[in-house]
C-alpha cells in the first residue's frame, strides 16, 4: 500500500479493512498515553499510601488528612477546562507530553514536604498540572477513532486506572519498606520513586506522540483519507450542534445534570481509594498485606470495565450504561460496611470499581453525541471539572464523617445514597436526551458501515 494521494486511493474501505485500520492506530496511540495516565494515577493516589506513616509523622488528623488528599481536585477543577482547551492551541503532542512531564517534578518533589502547608500546596500543584491530562486524553483519543469504536478504545485507555491501582498497592507497600533507607522515610521514598518514571514518559512523548491524523506518517495517504472522513461524518449525527462554546455548555442544564451525575460518581470512588489502605488497615496491620488486599477490587474491576464497555459501544445507549455503572457502586458501598466480613467487604469495594470505571467510557462520549464532536473538548472539560468537585468532597467528608461518628459506616451510607440518587436521575433524564438526539444502533454490528474516501 502506498502513500499516494487520496484521489488515487481505492473509492471504498470493507468493514474488515477498517477494524485493521482501527486495530493499527490503537496499537500506535494507546499505549503511551495508557502508561502516561496510568503514572499520573500513581502520583494522586499514592498518598493514600503514604498516609499509613506520613499522617503521624506530619502530625495530621482524619479530618486534615482528608481535606489535604482532596485539595488536589481544587487545583484540577481550576484547570481542567483551561488545560483541555489548551490542547487544541498547542497541540496533543506538546501539551500532553509538558503536562506529564510538569506532574512527574511535582511529585518527586512533594517527597520533600515539611509541613502539612507544604504538602497541601504541593497537592493543589499536583491537581493542577494533572487537570488537563484525562480530558486531554479523551479528546486526543476521539480525533483517532470514529464514534462507533469509541467507547472501546476509551475503555481500553481507562483501564489504565484499575491496572495502576492494582500494581499500585503491592508496590506502595514494597517502597514504604524502605523506610529509613538514606535516612529518608518510607513515604518520601514512595513519592519519588514514583515521580521519577512520569518524567521519562513524557520526554518520550515529545518525540512519539502524533498530535492527529494528518502528522501520522506510519498511515499511508489512503488511510489517512479515510479516517478523516469518517471522523467528519460523526459531526453530522442528526440533532447534533456544530460547535458549542465552553460558555454555552456550562449554562446547558443537559450538560449540568450530567456533570452533576457524574460528580457523585468521582465523590464515591476518591472517597473510597485515597482511604481504602487506612480502611484496610482495620483489617490488617500489615503494611504489605495492605498492599495486596487494596489490588482485589481493581483486579475484578478490569473485566468488568471492559464488558461494560463494549456493551456500550454495541448498543450506543451510554446513558443506559452509566445508569447501571452507578447502581453498581450504591451496591457496592452498602456491602462493603453492613455485610460484616473481609470477603463481602471486598466484593462490595470490587463493584465500586467496576462501576466507576465501567460508566467512564460513556459518561464522556455523551458530550460529542448530544452537541457534536467539534464541541467535544469543551464538554468533556466541562464535566471533568464539575465533577471533580466530588474528588474533593468524597475523601473530606469521610474524613469529617469518620472523626465525628468513629468509623466508616457513616459516611459510605451517605456515599451510597448520592450515588443511588444519580443513577436515577441518568437513567430517568439522560437517557431521554439522548434518544432524542440520536435513535440507537439496533444492530449488533459493531464495524462501520462502508464509507467512500473523499478526492
């Protein structure tokens, strides 16, 4: 196959040529940006980790601790719109590479933290070098691959979050167990070690990152031709807006609600990970056991995110999906606390992360299916910074909650509640506006259909 212009290229692509092209560009763009987030993971939540000695050590309480973990989502909601949009200035290449870099310095230096002050701001930093990272990520990915793969591409980059925490907590544990090696404490050396490797990835993907179709030089012309048309017929979906402005999609009471939903979901899940090891904690004391226990949930959580996932894309009903994924995690923190036993706490804690996770990949194609693609940056911006207000809320009120009612109980029953409120309100609401804007895909073919490269 030649790179010869598009106007000599082939008139038409089969379905089984296009999933080799899809399976082609996945292999080249995923990978990267897989292992870029799956760092930036790392660097939130290991202070999650940390705080089994650091909390001691910094003279912090339950409720400090929980304001100090979740002040990182101050700094990522400050930044979230302004960091996506900047993508499309700068382009995914430059911008993503400098953000990665950017969070890598910030945690390698947060291991130099002397005072809780010192770390709250290093946390705000954090947040905010990080802002731009996720959204970024799913726009860079939704000018790859047409509407129909999607959802299962964003399912196979998010799942860089359960495989991070998986690996996360037995290597936490490794590197707490170098505590007083070179005099430095054991969560100094886990906020280093895991800054360092972010660094690298980045200046990696100063060279590798291909910022869209048209600088990708492993297509060929006919390739390229093709999947610049396909990803233009997606902003021609019926009922879909050409382009909306940041502005307008923040006074969009659809957009709101969504985002609104969603914030629940985020309150759930940082709630619970960046206070599962000191959860853990009262089942174990053991620093490495903790480790391994805290990878269970996310373990499960990994072919349960990517069922979801591909269902979703089948069927093209993602407010469905997101419904389901939040009736999952009310379930999942109802067991986790009133089932009374490791095993049911597990499985309980294993249904919070599939839920979380399962209901990304369609909570953030929403926005380029209700306004369209050209206005998809804005929307997923938008929604990440609203919801990650509950990044900050989840992990303070259990911090609150846990200092004034002596457990955790309390505040997972109240997390519970939200989350069960907000699977209601997509499945009521949302999943209306969405069959309003595009009838869904009855078919259970899930390649495109056959499409004529433009000359």
């Amino acid at each position: 196959m030649s790179d010869a212009p598009a106007t000599n290229a082939p008139s038409e692509f089969s379905p089984e040529r296009a999933n080799q092209l899809m399976r082609k560009i996945a292999w080249r763009v995923v990978p990267l940006v897989f292992i870029g987030y799956m760092f930036s993971f790392f660097d939130r939540s290991n202070i999650s980790f940390a705080a089994l000695t650091m909390n001691e050590d910094l003279g912090m309480s339950s409720y400090t601790y929980g304001w100090v973990a979740g002040i990182f989502f101050v700094g990522y909601i400050l930044l979230g719109t302004p960091s996506t949009l900047a993508l499309g200035r700068f382009g995914a290449r430059f911008w993503l590479s400098s953000l990665i870099v950017t969070f890598g310095v910030i945690s390698v230096a947060t291991a130099f933290s002397t005072s809780v002050w010192h770390l709250a701001l290093l946390r705000f930093l954090l947040g905010a070098a990080e802002a731009g990272v996720f959204p970024g990520i799913i726009v860079y990915l939704a000018s790859w691959f047409p509407a129909q793969y999607r959802g299962r591409m964003l399912t196979a980059f998010i799942v860089a979050v359960p495989v991070s925490a998986m690996i996360g907590g037995p290597l936490a544990s490794a590197i707490l167990n170098l505590n007083g090696t070179l005099g430095f404490e054991g969560w100094r050396w886990l906020f280093a070690v895991e800054g360092i490797p972010a660094i690298l990835i980045g200046l990696v993907g100063f060279r590798y990152i291909a910022s869209t179709p048209k600088d990708a030089r492993w297509l060929t012309g006919e390739e390229r031709a093709w999947l610049v048309d396909a990803l233009a017929e997606d902003n021609k979906a019926p009922g879909a807006l050409t382009k909306v402005s940041a502005w307008k999609l923040l006074t969009n009471s659809r957009l709101v609600v969504i985002a609104v939903a969603q914030t629940a979901s985020v309150m759930a899940f940082y709630g619970v990970s960046l206070w599962l090891p000191q959860l853990l904690r009262e089942i174990t004391s053991s620093v490495t056991a903790i480790g391994w226990l805290s990878a269970v949930p996310y373990a499960v959580a990994i072919p349960g995110m990517i069922l979801i996932g591909r269902r979703s894309d089948r069927t093209q009903d993602r407010a469905a999906h997101v419904a389901f994924a939040y009736a999952l995690m009310a379930v999942g923190l109802l067991l986790a606390v009133i089932a009374g036993t490791t095993v049911w706490a597990l499985i309980g804690l294993s249904l919070v992360a599939i839920g979380t996770w399962g209901g990304q990949s369609s909570i953030f194609a929403l926005p380029g299916k209700l306004f369209g693609a050209a206005s998809a940056a804005a929307g997923v911006g938008l929604i990440s910074s609203i919801s990650n207000i509950g990044g900050f809320g989840g992990p303070y009120l259990i911090g609150a909650l846990r200092d004034s009612a002596g457990g955790f109980t309390v505040p997972f029953l109240v997390l519970a509640a939200i989350t069960a409120v907000s699977a209601l309100v997509v499945a009521t609401f949302v999943r209306k506006w969405e069959n309003s804007v595009v009838a869904p895909v009855e078919s259970s073919d899930m390649c495109p259909e056959t499409r004529s490269v433009k000359g």
